[in-house]
C-alpha cells in the first residue's frame, strides 16, 4: 500500500513539475500565443511519457493557460483585442469593488506599498518581467486585502493566465517599460487612497485607473484586430 502511494505521490508530483515548465514556456514566449501544444514534441523534448504532458496540460487548461477543444491539440491562450478590453472591464469591477472593501475595513497596504517600491525598480531597470511580475502581485493583493475570499478567488483565476498573456504581448512587441511610467503612479495613488480610508474614492479611481491601463495596453502591446 505505502509504495502504491509512493507512486502516485510522484505521478502527481511530476505532472505538476511539466505543468510548471510548460508554463515557463509560455511565460518566456517559446510557445506563443494560439501555438498548438504537441504533446509528442514536448514529451521527447522532456524525456517523459505522453501521459505527463496530457495531465501537465490538463493543469494548464484549468488554471487558463490554455484551451483544448473536442478532438484537437491544445493551444496557448491567445485573447483579442476585444478580449482583452472586456476583460479590464470585469476587472473594473472586481478590483473596484476590492479597493473599496480594503480603504473601508482599514487594511494593512504595507506589502502593497513594498510591490510599488519593486515596481520603480523595475521599470527603472527597464527589467519588463519583473515589472509585469509585480503587476500582477499588486493586483492579486489588493483583491487579498479586500478580506472577501471568494472575491480573490475569481481574481486570481483571472490575473494569473491575464498577465501570463501580457508578458508574452509585451515580450513581443519589444516596447519594454517605458508605457508604464504613469501607470506605476497610479499604484501608488490606490495604496494611498487605501491608506487613508477613502472607500468610495479608491473603488472610482480603480475603475478609472483600468480605463487607462486597458488604453495603454492597445496602444503599446496588445496586436489590433482587423
């Protein structure tokens, strides 16, 4: 019995592990956006069986890396530009409501002030991985310090294949950080609103905030649809 667990203990851990460097492959812009996933071709280059990279794959399909249909190879997740204008849309509103309950109950911004800080750094070292990388920690804590965990749930199902998909955008348009300048000051200016308790201000300014990271999105990164 106990080795039978074993077993399945390291099945488990191993689809987990391609499911991690499949993704790393995704992140870094190997495998693009809409790219089909072979799972032949990733299993050789791998040195494992079919099965783990069908199961690595399944992971990645749940959490929104990609989409498999009825009878065909999965893809890398690929959002259009209309895709991608909703999708700031729901996050207007998740993130708004979030910044409203965070200002109101009084949440401690220390580790949201301290992602802001890396942020500049970032963008001064014009390092777009690890600004993108903040970006989404900013997002994810924000929506952690609303207290309401079903709220963070939807976040992070959300933000995680999101900004996978922004940092292959932005790795592929070349532009660095440079479009996010003011961006990062509109952080800062929620961290600010939380710290001083404005509930209502802080949900506007997000909602308005998302308008122009969506603008700045199309602008600099995102390819346009025809």
């Amino acid at each position: 019995m106990s080795a039978h667990l074993h077993e399945n203990k390291s099945k488990d851990l191993r689809k987990h592990e391609m499911a991690e460097r499949l993704l790393s492959e995704i992140v870094g812009g190997v495998l693009s956006p809409g790219e089909n996933i072979s799972e032949r071709i990733w299993a050789h280059k791998y040195g494992v069986a079919q099965a783990s990279i069908r199961e690595a794959i399944n992971i990645l399909e749940r959490d929104g890396f990609v989409t498999k249909e009825s009878g065909r190879s999965a893809r890398v997740v690929n959002l259009s530009e209309e895709d991608v204008f909703q999708l700031y849309q729901v996050r207007a509103a998740l993130e708004g409501m979030a910044g409203y309950l965070a200002a109101s109950s009084g949440a401690d911004v220390s580790d949201l002030q301290n992602i802001v800080e890396a942020m500049r750094i970032a963008s001064q070292a014009h390092d777009s991985k690890a600004l993108t990388d903040c970006d989404l920690r900013f997002h994810l804590e924000l929506c952690r310090l609303s207290g309401n965990g079903h709220l963070l749930g939807y976040a992070q199902k959300l933000l995680r294949p999101f900004f996978a998909f922004v940092r292959m955008r932005v790795s592929v348009s070349g532009q660095g950080t440079s479009a996010w300048g003011q961006d990062v000051e509109a952080h800062q200016r929620i961290v600010d609103l939380i710290r001083e308790g404005e509930a209502e201000l802080t949900e506007h300014y997000v909602k308005r905030s998302m308008t122009r990271f969506a603008s700045t999105a199309r602008m600099n990164w995102l390819p346009h649809d025809k």
